[in-house]
C-alpha cells in the first residue's frame, strides 16, 4: 500500500549516504588543505596495521600541530602528514575524518561583535 511506498522513500540507501558522507570529508579536505587521505598496510614493530596517512599541501605551523595534538595526542605526525591507525577511529570512521579536517581547516571565522 502507500504506507509501505512512503517508508521506502523516506530511507537513503547506505551507498548513497556513505557517497554524502564522502563529498562532505573532501570538501572539508580542501578547506583544511588535505593533500590526500590514503588507507595504507605499514608494519610497526613487525606487526601489520591498518593506518589513515593524511597529507598536507603544506607543511604544518606550530599552530596546526598543536590541532593535531589536541584533536588526539597519540596519532603520529610529522610536518607533512599524520598517521593515524584505524583502531584509534570509531566505526563511523568518515565522521571521525570529516571532524578532524574540520578542526584542521583555517577558515575560522572572528566571533560576532557583543552588544
């Protein structure tokens, strides 16, 4: 009936959502000047682990690190890109990236004037 047309309708298929969800993190990418986001296999201390490798454009200010450490203080870093391993994000994952370039990215805006 038109019941169960109007349910199928109000629900977004998961493919279409998780494509949002992506168009979102790369325009908050850009914003943050995200070079890439690459999954990558590395070995540490001999163990293969799963890690996000996000790289700046540019070489990171003392400013932008202390984002990175704020944002989490156990993701490794260098001037030109963090590491981040999987385990330390959640099962929503593009969330977590899409909070983290938002908290990287330089568009912050002056507080409005108080009366």
């Amino acid at each position: 009936g038109t019941k169960a047309t109007g349910e199928r309708r109000a629900r977004v298929p998961e493919m279409v959502d998780n494509l949002f969800k992506l168009l979102h993190l790369k325009l908050r990418c850009q914003s943050a000047q995200i070079k890439s986001a690459q999954l990558l296999t590395v070995k540490v201390d001999g163990v293969p682990r799963q890690r996000v490798v996000v790289t700046f454009a540019q070489a990171l200010t003392p400013e932008r690190i202390e984002r990175v450490v704020k944002h989490n203080p156990r993701w490794d870093f260098s001037l030109e890109a963090v590491k981040i391993d999987v385990a330390d994000l959640s099962d929503d994952w593009l969330r977590d990236l899409t909070k983290f370039a938002r908290v990287m990215a330089d568009d912050k805006k002056p507080a409005a004037p108080k009366d």
